[in-house]
C-alpha cells in the first residue's frame, strides 16, 4: 500500500516527466517547421524520414502527456486509489511505479501497443 509520502514522490516524478514530454512535443513541432528544402530527391527522402520520425515522437509523447494527466488527476481526486488497476483493482507492483509512475493499470491489463 502506498503511503501519503510515497504519492507526493510519484507525483513530483510525473510533474516532472510532463516537463520533460512538452519539451520533447515543443522541440518537435519547431523541428517540423524548421527544414523546407528544395533539395535533390535523395535530400527529400531523408527530411520526409525525419518528419515521420518526429511526428512518431510527438505522438508518443502526447499519449505520455495524456496518460501523465490521469494519474496527476487520480492523486488529486482519489489518492486512495492510485497505485491501483483501474481494471482489477490490484496493487501495481511499486517496480511498475517506479518505471512508469503514471500506470493507472497492472501490467496483465495494461493497453498493448
């Protein structure tokens, strides 16, 4: 069972995650902004790559931002709860938290991707 302090760890963490996942989204879209280039088909190529490569990123990190805000709302709304699967209501193994502290599933029913 996680303690009143063990929460406030967990949420100073996913304060700071979301800090790191903006950055990340915000470097992103400048980066697909930055670089038109009229260059040879080779020089296309390998900028469409990057736009791809990043826009991958940028969803991935929107989904960490999203999955981030949940589990800041579930501490904010009903502490008691987290730290528990949403679907069977069974502790999430502390070595889950510690990895990701913003699963709000254990891992038998955590979304697969």
């Amino acid at each position: 069972m996680l303690t009143t302090n063990d929460r406030r760890s967990y949420e100073a963490r996913l304060l700071e995650e979301r800090r790191r996942a903006v950055r990340m989204l915000q470097q992103s879209a400048k980066e697909q902004v930055s670089d038109e280039t009229d260059g040879d088909p080779g020089d296309r190529a390998a900028l469409e790559t990057e736009r791809h490569l990043g826009q991958l990123v940028s969803t991935k990190e929107s989904d960490t931002v999203a999955a981030i805000d949940e589990a800041l709302r579930l501490i904010a709304t009903s502490p008691e709860k987290y730290g528990f699967c949403r679907k069977c209501g069974k502790p999430i193994p502390r070595a889950r938290l510690e990895v990701l502290p913003w699963a709000l599933d254990c891992e038998r029913h955590a979304p697969r991707g």
